[in-house]
C-alpha cells in the first residue's frame, strides 16, 4: 500500500491540473463566444490590453498539449536511460510552457506537475537536478502578475467581470481550491521522497556497518582458517611420519626376524649339512631383498610389492609361505570368507595385521605354530589370529600393537587382545566397498 502512495499523488495532481486546465480553458472560450454572441465585443476588447485567442483554439490547444504531456510521463517512466530521460524532461517543461502561454499565464501550477514527474524517474541524477532547479524558477517567475508587467496578456478577472457576483465567487474559489490542492500534493509528494531517501540513506549506511562488521569477521575467520591450516598440515606430517614408521616397522621387523633366524638355523646346519646351509642362506637372501623393495615402497608411500602384483590372498599365501621357509613358523591360514576383494586400504591393513602376527609369534613369543582365520559376520570383517607361543599376562602395547591399532581404527573397525593362553588377536573392520563372490 505504501509502495502505491507516490503513484496516487501523481495521479492526484494530474486530475487537478485537468480539471484546472479544463475550467479556465473553458471559461475563456465560453465568456468569449458569449460577449460576441452579443454585440459587446467591442466594448469588451477596449478593457483588454491585447487581442484574445479564438474562443474554441483555447481548450482545443490546451487540452490537446496537455494530453501530449501525460503520454510523455508515461513514456518516461518505460525508458530508464539518462539521455532520454533528461530530453523528455525538458519537452514536458516546453509543454507546461505552451499550456500555460495558451491559459494567457494565469496558471502556473502546471509546473509542478512536471518537477513531480522527474523526481518520480528513479535515481536523483545532477541533469534531474538541473532540470528541477529550472522548473522551480520558471514556477516563481511565471506568475500571472510578474507575467503581466512585461507582456500584455489577459487575465481571468477580465472573463470574469462578464458574470454576476455570485458566479466570479464561485469560479474564484474554484481556481483557488484547485491550485492549493495542487500545492499541496506536491509537498505531500517532496516530503515522501524526502522520507524514502531518508530511508534509503540508513538502510545503506546500516548495509556499510554490516558490511564492515563482516569484513571484520571474515578477517577474524582468514586468521583462524590460516592457524587451522598451519595445525592440519602439521597433523598431516606427523600422520605421514606414523605411517611410514608403522610401514617401516612392519616391513623390517618382519625381514629382520626372519633373516635373524634363518642365519641362525644356518649357522645350526653348517658343520653337517652344507647343502642345506646354502639353502637356506638362499631363503634368506631371498627375504632381505622383498624387505628392501617393501621398505623402498613404503618411502614413496606405495602399497606393499606383493599386492602390487596379485590379490590380497595371493598376497597372504606368499608371506605366509616366505615365514615358514625362514622361520619354520608353522601357519594354518582359514579363509572362510570367500573371494578377498576390498578397498586398497583394508586389504593393506589386513596385509600388516598378518605380518606383524606373525614376526611378534617369532620374536617374542617363540612360537612354533599360528592359525589364522578370516571370516565376514554381516557387514563386518573378522581377522582372528592366534599362536601357540609364551603369551603375556600384562599386555603392553609396543610400537607394533600400537600402529595395529591406528591402523583399524582409521578403517572404523576394532581390535582385542589376549595373551592368557598364547597370544590372540581379535581385529573387526567394517566393509565399505567389500564384495564377495
């Protein structure tokens, strides 16, 4: 409703300065045609200090220029650029003039209509400005008795003195309610665009102060993503150092034990078996070079080499098989969960779980003999590992269980251990992308 008001006030004052324009034009035409219907024509020009127009070109003209200029208006406010709207501007001032010149100047009201007009069109530009500043001027010095003193025109009260007293009051007060009506549509006009402006200004300078107050916040927010940045590349280093520490564990650990104790039975076959010994140096030898290509893989961040080459159970069999020749580690592999086929990572972290098992069931368990069984219990995979060594009544978690645990519980999963009667693993990880066939 209020967003409407302006275009009401508009519409307001244009129906007054039509029927002010319609009334005066028609006052003139008709007290003229009646003198001369009635033979006081000459007596009637004698009291005038110029010759009027033809009776019926008055409303004919002024009407019609008036018709002009709302069409105008109306074309001014579809067209927004500046150049069109500062040319029609100035036709519609040139229009009220020709109206106003048509009216003998006894009416200047018509001026404010148009400094309505161009304020309505959108934004205050510095030509609107000049423009309203000229319809102003042109309103004070356009009045009927500035008019007057320098130009012979003819005023109302010449048509006016024709009729009876009661008729000139009427008409009197007429032209006078007309013209402060249309005064005063056009401060109610002014005063709403002064209010809107007003408006507008704060709504833009609280817009600036929210503006501002989040730039001051996004300054707060670069400086903690930066310190976040800082803390999450530190935390992403020291995820890397852990990991090549824990694929660098595993990978030697396991080389190390078996190398260890193949030279060991090496060294027990030597007086007595040479045949056997070179055997088993060549097993030995045969470890130490798949523990340096693993521990190579692992600096460049690489899966181990033996699941580069095959499936995660290929994989098994093969380290499996590797610690039975070098250790004579006797392991029993139970795979009853069909086909392996996981994601990269958990075939990885199923792939160290085993070789950890069994270098920790060597080293400190001096275990002869280890079975492990693989099976799925719904969505979960369950690796259960189990030896036949020494065990632990206290399990302390060494820098092996430490990074077997890390390495389940990045994969979501969970991992037990028992020590009572060997040594028992117990590791749950849940399938993602898992299939089986």
């Amino acid at each position: 409703m209020r967003d409407r008001l302006p275009d009401r006030v508009i519409l307001c004052m244009k129906n007054v300065n039509l029927i002010e324009i319609t009334a005066l034009s028609l006052l003139m035409a008709v007290t003229t045609d009646r003198i001369c219907s009635v033979f006081g024509a000459r007596e009637f020009l004698e009291q005038l200090p110029t010759l009027p127009r033809r009776p019926w070109s008055i409303p004919l003209w002024s009407l019609g220029l008036f018709a002009v200029l709302l069409i105008l208006m109306k074309l001014g406010r579809q067209r927004e650029k500046k150049t069109w709207s500062v040319l029609l501007g100035a036709v519609k001032i040139l229009l009220c003039l020709a109206i106003m010149s048509v009216l003998q100047w006894n009416y200047s009201g018509l001026i404010l209509l148009a400094a309505i007009d161009i304020m309505s069109g959108g934004k205050l530009t510095r030509f609107k400005g000049v423009l309203l500043g000229l319809a102003f001027v042109m309103f004070i010095l356009l009045d009927f008795d500035i008019v007057s003193t320098r130009t012979a025109v003819i005023s109302v009260d010449s048509y006016l003195d024709y009729y009876t007293v009661s008729v000139r009051n009427l008409f009197t007060v007429l032209f006078a309610l007309l013209s402060s009506l249309n005064m005063l549509l056009f401060m109610i006009y002014a005063l709403m665009r002064i209010r809107v402006q007003v408006a507008e200004n704060e709504r833009i300078r609280q817009l600036n102060a929210q503006l501002n107050e989040a730039n001051e916040d996004l300054k707060a927010m670069n400086l903690q993503l930066a310190a976040y940045a800082k803390e999450t590349e530190k935390m992403a280093q020291t995820r890397e150092r852990n990991r090549l520490a824990r694929e660098i564990h595993d990978t030697l650990g396991h080389a190390l034990t078996g190398i260890i104790t193949g030279i060991d039975a090496a060294v027990s076959m030597l007086d007595y078996s040479a045949e056997g010994t070179k055997k088993q140096l060549s097993l030995v030898s045969e470890v130490a070079r798949q523990g340096m290509t693993d521990v190579r893989r692992s600096v460049k961040a690489l899966r181990p080499d033996a699941l580069e080459k095959q499936e995660l159970e290929g994989a098994l069999r093969q380290i499996i098989g590797q610690a039975e020749a070098t250790t004579g580690l006797k392991v029993e592999f139970d795979n009853r969960a069909g086909q392996l086929r996981f994601d990269s990572d958990e075939e990885e972290v199923l792939y160290r779980i085993v070789q950890e098992s069994m270098t920790n069931a060597v080293r400190h368990g001096y275990a002869d003999h280890l079975w492990i069984r693989v099976e799925r219990e719904g969505k979960m995979l369950r690796l259960l590992i189990r030896d036949n060594g020494r065990g632990c009544g206290e399990i302390t978690d060494g820098f092996g269980l430490t990074h077997m645990k890390e390495r389940i519980r990045l994969l979501g999963g969970t991992v037990k251990f028992d020590g009572s009667d060997g040594f028992c693993i117990d590791a749950r990880i849940p399938l993602r992308w898992g299939d089986e066939e």
